[in-house]
C-alpha cells in the first residue's frame, strides 16, 4: 500500500461516503434509521479491513460492497418492509381503521431532500420508489440501485457482488422489469412537476388543510390519489373517499396546524392536532406528500410520531398563539 494508500488517508476517504451510502443503504432497507446503523457497520468493517484494500481507485466500489453485504445480513430474515397499498385493497373512506397492525414492517419516511443529490435524479428517493424497490429480491434491489440511480458500471456490478458482468446485466434486466411490471398495475409513471410547481402545490396544500377546506383540497387532489395512514393498514383511492375520511373519522383534525418540512425529496408536514384542553397543539403525524403534473398524487400520514419528529426537527408542540 503506497502513501495515497495510507490508513489514515483510507479512513478519511471511507467517511466521505457516509451521506451517499446513508441513501444506498436507505433505498436497500427501507428505513432510515437502519441505513444509519448498516453505515456504521460498514465503515467500522472496512476500517478493520483496511489492510486488505490495496488501491485508492477502487475504494469506492470496496466499501459499497462491504455495505452490500452488511444490508444483504440485515435483510436475511426474508421480511421486507411495505406500505398500507402493499397489504390490501383501498377501503371505503367513511369507515375507522382497524386496529395498528405493529407487526407489519413499514417503510419509513427519509428526512430532508435526497442524501446524495449529485448522485441521484428523478424519483429514485419517492416514498413510493423506495416502497417498490422492496418487492424486489434483495441482490436485485442492489444491482439496480447501483446501476440505475448511484451510476455504477456493469463491470463495477459484477465485481461487487463476484459474479459475471453478464449475470449483473442479467438481474438489472429482470429488476428494471419487476419494477416497469408494478409501476403499471398500480398508478402508472409519476410526471414529476417542477420544484417551483411543487412549492406551490405544496403551500395550497397547507394552507386548505389548515382551514379544512375541502372544495380547496379536492381541487388540488388527482382524481386517483390516494391517503395512508401506517401502521394501520387502511387506505383509500380517489378524492371522494379521501374527502369522507377527512369528514368522518379524521374530523378531529379540523383545526390543525402543519409545519414544512422536507421527506424523501418531497414536501412534508409535521401535523399538529388541537390539544384537548385548548392550549396549544399536538403532534398527530408527518404527512409525506407526493406530486404528479399538478395535482396532489399521494399523501402518506406516518403516526409515529415520538421518533419521527425529533428525527425531522419539529417541535415537541406548538404554543396556541
């Protein structure tokens, strides 16, 4: 190992990666804080193995194999994380939910905008992305992660996961058609709007949930759009039935406050419910708001809240005034 090769200089180098191998390990696992806790056992198993890495040129496909491999032993127990459209067919909006089904394994929700932006365009950090990519067989989530959103070579592939380039080629070919296969039986290719057209969207959307207009949110809803609600598993489809849950069994958020944030490169809100005894307000959920053209396509409303909003920066409550 020449003096570029230095461990010191090695292990500076591998922490460069955190941020983008926080995404890899994001879109592989589903959730957030388990991208955090495989980064750090990646990084903590490649500086051990540091004096079996023998050229800088290469370290970046070293240490994203390493993280393969750490996501691959996570994900060994063969259960993947899924939301509440992944379990059943929509429901009727006027009806509660079922009790919390807590022993679904849910795909959790990314803070802020895409952890490696350089590196990724489009849709390849969408909730709804994320959700789909868990359909697929752990080896080919990776191999088209690598490939189609971090821009890894086929040869850089097939040496990550020691196989044949053509065996790579082969398992992208059949990920990328799982995926188009999905895509099609569920709401088609999202046509994802400008950042200035979101932005708008986004503040139309705050500010009728606000004033529980409802004329204002089915006007911004597509017609197809759906609500989650995990960990229940209850969802609905359409303007109509979103519109009869927000007036039936959601009405007790009539009056609510949202702060914006940001999720998945997407806009978000933390919800916050009048507090029952007229003091302020309460956290309820972090609603993940997703875009096709000009109209709302999908909301996602995650009720833990006493981890996610520590984890995305909102208050604790909020003050009546």
């Amino acid at each position: 190992m020449g003096d570029s090769g230095a461990p010191g200089a090695v292990a500076e180098g591998l922490e460069e990666y955190r941020a983008e191998l926080t995404g890899y390990c994001y879109r592989m696992l589903g959730s957030y804080a388990e991208a955090e806790d495989a980064v750090q056992e990646a990084l903590v198993r490649a500086w051990r193995s540091l004096d079996r890495f023998e050229g800088r040129s290469a370290l970046r496909t070293w240490v994203y194999r390493i993280a393969t491999n750490v996501c691959l032993d996570t994900l060994a127990s063969g259960r993947r994380r899924a939301l509440p459209m992944d379990l059943s067919a929509p429901s009727e909006g006027g009806t509660p939910p079922a009790p919390p089904q807590e022993s679904v394994l849910w795909v959790e929700p990314c803070p802020g905008g895409d952890p490696e932006a350089a590196a990724t365009a489009g849709e390849s950090v969408r909730l709804a992305f994320v959700a789909a990519l868990q359909h697929l067989p752990p080896r080919q989530r990776a191999t088209l992660i690598l490939r189609d959103v971090l821009g890894f070579s086929a040869r850089e592939v097939a040496a990550l996961h020691s196989c044949t380039v053509a065996s790579a080629n082969s398992a992208l070919q059949r990920a990328r058609a799982t995926l188009a296969a999905r895509r099609h039986a569920t709401d088609g290719p999202a046509a994802r709007p400008s950042d200035s057209v979101r932005r708008v969207l986004a503040e139309r959307y705050a500010t009728a949930f606000s004033r529980y207009d409802m004329e204002e949110l089915s006007m911004l809803l597509h017609v197809d759009a759906t609500l989650c609600l995990p960990p229940y598993a209850k969802w609905m489809r359409g303007v109509p039935d979103i519109h009869a849950w927000l007036t039936g069994p959601a009405i007790g958020c009539r009056g609510s406050r949202l702060v914006p944030t940001q999720a998945n490169g997407s806009p978000a809100f933390g919800q916050y419910r009048p507090s029952r005894d007229g003091t302020g307000y309460v956290p309820w959920a972090l609603q993940v708001v997703e875009f096709s053209g000009t109209r709302i396509s999908g909301i996602t409303a995650f009720r833990d809240t006493d981890r996610l909003f520590p984890l995305f920066g909102l208050p604790a409550r909020l003050d009546a005034a």
